[in-house]
C-alpha cells in the first residue's frame, strides 16, 4: 500500500519509527507533504534517509497573507532533489481563513505555474471551496491529485478531467457515508489512499494522532463502499499513487 498524503515532519514521533511500523502494516510507500520551506526541507531529509518515502514541496493556503507565501520560487532548488516529486499542497480554504480568498488563488496561481514549467504534479487541498477549486485549476495540464478529498459533488467533474482522488481517514466516520458512496464511483485507475498523518486518524483509531500505517482502515472501508476486495483496492492504490507521482 501507499499512503499518498502524510505530514511525516509534523508528527512527534520519530519518522524512522513511523516507517517502519508502516511497513510492519504492508504500506511501503509514504508520500510526505511539506506546508512551507522549512516543512518541505524537512520532509525532504525525512525522504532522503527512509526508503519508499517521497516528498512533495509547497507552502499551504494558511499561509497565503504571510511572509512565506513570497518564498514560492524557493520551492524550485528543493524540487529538484529526486525523491522531490510534485508541488504542494496548495489549494483553497474556505474554513480556516487565516488569508482572504485572493492571497489564497494568487498562492495556488503560483504553485501551478512552477508546476507547469517543471512538468510536476499538484497536491490540492480544498476544503469547502468546490466551485473556486475548479476554477483555478480549470487551464491547469498536468496531473491534479485532490488530497483529503471531501466533496461528492466534485465527484463528476474530477472525474471528467482524470484527477486523481485522494481519500483520508474522514472517508470512515460514520457520518461519511455520502462521501464514500460518491467515492465509489471515481474508476480503480484514479483513486489514492491517505491519512494525512498526524491528523484525520480514521474511525478504529480516531481520536489518537494518525500514522501511515493506519492508511489500511481507509483502504478497508473504501472497498466496501465499492464491493471489491480490500486487496484489489490496496493494490490499484498502490500502483495509482506510483502513476500519480512516476515514483519508483
Ligand atoms: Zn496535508
């Protein structure tokens, strides 16, 4: 398995430790997401020394109205260490609105074009911003992974453009039927698997910090939404997040 989405730098834990019992759990995969410079270098030491683990550079929308949010073009000089693999995340908050809406879009502008000029892929965060969301990303050509995916009504549309989506922990609260019925329809070939450690821990776990190894309750709990094998969906995940962000 992979998870797609994991804040490894954020985490108490030693990410060694977090590794290992991830793969103890058969997820052998680990892509961690930086949220600012000093967060994407970490996460780019943490993939530097750890097997299966990738890292992906970007600096969030929370901080789209402060200082870091003028540092995107030093996302280029990490970008292009190898176990670099996309840009982000990135995206629109509309919840936690720590910068209005137009620092946030003018952050998320830049993140796509230094993805557009290096040929990489995007991790999108959107949280109750759909129809913005969409928008931005409407000329965007590359490869759009929709991280924490959490709006069955951007279902249709995400599927007409081949993004792929990503599904967290949230997909297994019980009050998340709707989200995992929608997420049913996403084809095996576009869908990935996350827990955006150390937060979201899914239902058997929640309420304590989240992990990457927990990213099999997630895969449990899609599959039965979608009526196939938890192993079918382990391994399209597994191959999908591979396509997604040509690693290894
Ligand atoms: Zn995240």
């Amino acid at each position: 398995m992979t998870d797609a989405h994991a804040h490894l730098d954020a985490c108490d834990e030693l990410a060694a430790t977090l590794v290992e019992r991830a793969q103890a759990a058969g997820v052998s995969r680990i892509v961690t997401i930086g949220t600012g410079i000093d967060s994407s270098r970490a996460a780019l030491e943490i993939a530097d020394v750890n097997e299966g683990v990738f890292a992906v550079m970007g600096i969030d929308p929370h901080q789209a109205a402060s200082p870091e949010a003028r540092r995107v073009q030093e996302l280029r000089e990490l970008l292009a260490h190898p176990k670099a693999v996309a840009v982000g995340e990135t995206g629109l908050d509309t919840v936690r609105q720590f910068a209005t809406p137009v620092e946030q879009r003018r952050l998320l502008d830049a993140h796509l074009a230094l993805a557009d000029e290096l040929r990489l892929p995007v991790v999108i965060h959107n949280r109750e911003a759909d129809a913005e969301t969409a928008a931005a990303l409407e000329p965007f050509r590359g490869t759009v992974v929709l991280h924490c995916f959490s709006s069955p009504g951007l279902v249709s549309l995400a599927v007409e453009r081949g993004y792929y989506v990503s599904l967290a922990g949230n997909a297994t609260y019980p009050n998340a039927a709707p989200l995992r019925e929608a997420s049913a329809s996403v084809p095996l070939d576009r869908i990935l698997v996350e827990t955006d450690s150390p937060y979201l821990s899914p239902q058997p776990v929640r309420g304590r910090p989240n992990e990457p190894a927990n990213v099999v309750h997630t895969v449990r709990a899609l599959a039965e939404a979608r009526g196939v094998e938890v192993e079918e969906l382990a391994a399209a995940t597994h191959a999908n997040a591979a396509a997604a962000f040509e690693l290894p």
